[in-house]
C-alpha cells in the first residue's frame, strides 16, 4: 500500500489527513483518491505540489512514476496570496 498524505487546502477542505491505496503510478494513485473521495476534484489534485518520499516531482514526466508499497506521496495544495 501507498501512504498519501494531504496538507493546505486539500486537506482542509476535505477533512482528510492521510489514505492508504494499492500501489501503481502516480496518475493511477490520483485516479483511485477521485475514486475513494469523490469530493476532491482531479483538477485539485493535479495542480498540487508533489512529493514522493520527501522529494518533490515536477513536469508531466511525474504522473508516470511508480510507487511501490511502502512509498509516500505527499499533495500540497498550491498557495496564493495577497
């Protein structure tokens, strides 16, 4: 299983700190939170910051990733200001 943990307004928003899901790659792992939370929508979670075991992912390349039991994909929502 993967540990998903959500932080900012993803997590606030949806009353959710962490979800365990079968491993697969990024883009599956997406596909089966919008499974499990229809709540958070697949443009929330594909505009958040990225982090696969503590280091972050960038570009489109990051979707493809695998990860295996025992990993940790972290989402952060983005911030803006003013």
């Amino acid at each position: 299983m993967i540990t998903v943990k959500f932080y900012g307004l993803i997590s606030v928003d949806n009353n959710i700190e962490q979800l365990e899901v079968p491993e697969g790659t990024v883009s599956q792992v997406l596909n089966e939170i919008i499974r499990l939370l229809p709540n958070i929508s697949k443009e929330q979670l594909m505009q958040s910051i990225m982090f696969v075991n503590k280091k972050q992912i960038i570009g489109n390349s990051r979707f493809s990733i695998m990860l295996k039991a025992g990993d940790e994909l972290a989402l952060l929502s983005p911030v803006s200001g003013g």
